[in-house]
C-alpha cells in the first residue's frame, strides 16, 4: 500500500483563460524533482560561462589599455629624447661655434706673423722692423670659475644662426689656410735667400785684436809723410794670428801682390767685396766657397807695411766705403 502511494504519479492542471480546454499533465515524481534541478543546473552553467566570458573581455580590455598606455609611456620617453638629442646637439653646435672662434683668432694672428715675415723679407733689412706688435687677446675654452652672466635662453633661430655662422667661419678658415699653403713655401724660400743674403753680408770683425792702429779716410803716409788716402783699416796684432772671413762669399784673389803683400779678396752679395792684406799665411785659394767666420789666413806683415797687421778693406759696387760701419 505504501509503495504504490510513491509510485502514484502527480497531476498538474494547466490553466490558460477561457477560450483553451484546461489540460492535465501527469508527471511522476522523481521527474518533478529533476526537471528543476535540471532548469537551475543549465541556467548556473549559463550564468558561469557568461562570467568567464565577460572577465576574459575585460582583461582582454585591460591588456590593451595597458598596451596603450606603454605606446603613450614610450612617445613620452621618445619626445623626452628627442628633446634631449636636440639640446645636446645645440651644445655641440654652441661648443663647435667657439672652438670656429678660437681658431679664427689663432689663424688670424698666424696670418699677421706671416704679413710680418713677408714684411721682413721684403725689407731686405739686416735690421728687425722697429714696428711694435699688436698684442691679440688669447681666447681659451671656457674655465667654469671665471665666467658668468644672467641666463639667456636660446631659440631654434639663434641656434640655425649660429649654425650658418660657424659654418662661414670654417669656410673662412679653410680661405685662410689655402692661402697660407701656397704662401709659407715660397716665404721659406724667400727667407732662405735672406739669410744667404745676410750670411753674406762682411759684418764680423776679422780678428782677434780690436785695435785699430790706422783708420779709413785721409791720413799722413806712414812711409812718406804726406797726405794720402788711405782705402782700409789697419788693426794691428801678432804675426801668425788667425785671419777671419768677415761673411760668406767666394774667394775671387789669393796671390802676393807687391805693395799688398800676400792678400785674399772675396765678393759678398749686394755687390760687396772684401780684401784682407800683408798676411803671412793664406789658406783658402780662388774659387773657394767660404762662411762667415772661416780662418782664411794669417797676420803678417808682406809688402808695403811697417809691422804685423791686417789691411782690411771693404769696396761696394767696386768702390772702397768705410769698413767700420760694417763690422763695428
Ligand atoms: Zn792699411
């Protein structure tokens, strides 16, 4: 009796409104149990995978903000190195602009040297132009601890200016350093020439003694007595002192000479000639290329001479000058 109490099925009345029948459905009862069951078990599944779902769409979202965020981090990292490359190169232009400056200066002040130098050379002058140098101010890199100045801050335009500037003044130093180029060479030559030129010149004191015992002009004749020209300057000393060439020259005389005694005779540049007489010795012979300061021979006292001394005469363009202001 209890069993089929259990096994007795439910009915259920289905109601509608008054136009449709009412109907009757008959469910048993372990049926009515698992129908719900199984409704709210289809409906959480539902409900969890729209969860997942929505939580996958979210990260999904967080990950390209994040995405988006790390583009925007990295402009912001790209536009701040931007700017820096473009101050750092600002600086680079700044610093190029003053070491343009630095070297216009120095250029410019080995330029005057070499104005200076041709100047000289042209002269032709055994003496230095008396003329003063300007002094040029030094220009050194910036030191930290000497300098100042209120802040200025510089634009794209200033920095665009400077840039053609410096560029002009690399163009110029370049301008500078052709010109010195084809210049210094033959400057060199030149001043090659010169000091041949004054290598030559009769300057040095042919002896060693310095007294002069008869000067250059008119005198009274030691032989005679009377009036006479006397073409030279006598500087007495021993018999056998050394003989110095007053400059550099070619010997053109080295023989006996009556009256001369045994005398050298060398030509100089600038059409100078040099004659050294009454020698006892002679070392050199015609032809002999010889330099200022060479021993050429030694005193004596060979022809017309009263004892041991050096005649020594200088002629210009073959006439006799005083020799005193040559070698004083
Ligand atoms: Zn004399």
């Amino acid at each position: 009796m209890k069993s089929t109490k259990t096994k007795q099925p439910i009915t259920l009345l289905v109601l509608r409104d008054a136009q449709h029948s009412v109907k009757q459905i008959q469910l048993s009862k372990p049926l009515l149990i698992a129908v719900p069951t199984i409704a709210i078990l289809s409906l959480s599944g539902l409900i969890i995978s729209m969860q997942v779902h929505s939580s996958q769409v979210v990260s999904k979202m967080e990950q390209q903000l994040q995405l988006q965020t790390m583009t925007n981090n990295k402009m912001e990292i790209t536009v701040s190195n931007r700017e820096e490359a473009i101050s750092r190169l600002q600086n680079e232009i700044i610093n190029l602009s003053s070491d343009a400056q630095d070297m216009k200066g120095k250029m410019q002040r080995v330029n005057d040297l070499e104005k200076e130098l041709q100047k000289f050379i042209n002269n032709n002058n055994t003496s230095m132009s008396s003329e003063k140098t300007k002094t040029t101010p030094t220009i050194t890199s910036d030191d930290p601890n000497h300098v100042g100045g209120e802040f200025i801050a510089v634009d794209t335009n200033d920095i665009l200016d400077l840039t053609r500037e410096t560029k002009d003044d690399f163009e110029e130093l370049r301008k500078l350093l052709d010109s010195m180029e084809d210049n210094i060479p033959r400057m060199l030559e030149k001043a090659q020439e010169t000091q041949d030129m004054l290598a030559g010149i009769p300057n040095m004191w042919p002896t060693e003694s310095h007294v002069i015992s008869s000067s250059f002009g008119y005198r009274k004749d030691p032989f005679t007595g009377v009036a006479a020209y006397h073409a030279g300057l006598d500087i007495s000393g021993n018999t056998g002192d050394p003989i110095y060439a007053a400059g550099a020259g070619k010997v053109v005389e080295a023989e006996q000479g009556g009256a001369r005694g045994l005398f050298i005779k060398i030509e100089h540049p600038e059409g100078l000639k040099t004659t050294y007489m009454h020698l006892s010795n002679i070392n050199v012979a015609v032809g002999d290329s010889i330099s200022k300061g060479d021993l050429i021979g030694k005193m004596g006292s060979t022809g017309r001479s009263t004892g041991a001394h050096l005649h020594f005469q200088v002629e210009k363009m073959n006439e006799v000058v005083n020799p005193l202001p040559y070698i004083r």
